[in-house]
C-alpha cells in the first residue's frame, strides 16, 4: 500500500479551523474567544451551519501561525473548551 507523503506546513501559515459546539452552552463561544485572545488572536469566530436538529453549531477561526508550537498549543487549547465536540 503506498501511502501519501506527508507535507510540511511552512510557517507563517495561514489556518482555518473548524470548530463544532453544543449549541447550549451559552459559554462556548465566549471561552472559545478567552481562548483565541489569551494566546494573542484577534480573530473571532465567524458562525456557519447548525445541525439539522439545532444541537450543536459551528464556526470558522481563521488564523495565521508563525510556527508550529503556537498551532499545537493553541489547537489543544480550543479542543478543551467546554462544550466543543470537535475541532478540525
């Protein structure tokens, strides 16, 4: 089996996350936002769809790194707000 070659990310990059949450927690997006401007973002995260049943909501973070540190911390970061399913 041939398997892809992995590329390397250059750095500044520029990143989208996406971000899924339970739509009932009233906190989450302001912790999501704590999050971004504790490790020195600006962004905000920008809603896109809801689930078909409303249970849960997403939103895009665009951001640029400047090297692969900051990506991970900040990827775990958001991950553990309460109230996020998962993060792309």
């Amino acid at each position: 089996m041939i398997k892809p070659k992995d590329e390397e990310i250059k750095f500044p990059a520029d990143w989208n996350f996406r971000v899924v949450v339970d739509a009932a927690n009233d906190k989450c997006l302001d912790n999501l936002c704590q999050v971004l401007r504790q490790n020195g973002f600006d962004a905000v995260p920008e809603p896109k769809e809801k689930s078909k049943t409303g249970k849960y909501q997403s939103f895009r973070i665009a951001v640029v790194f400047d090297n692969r540190e900051i990506m991970e911390r900040l990827s775990s970061e958001l991950g553990a707000v309460d109230g996020v399913k998962f993060l792309l």
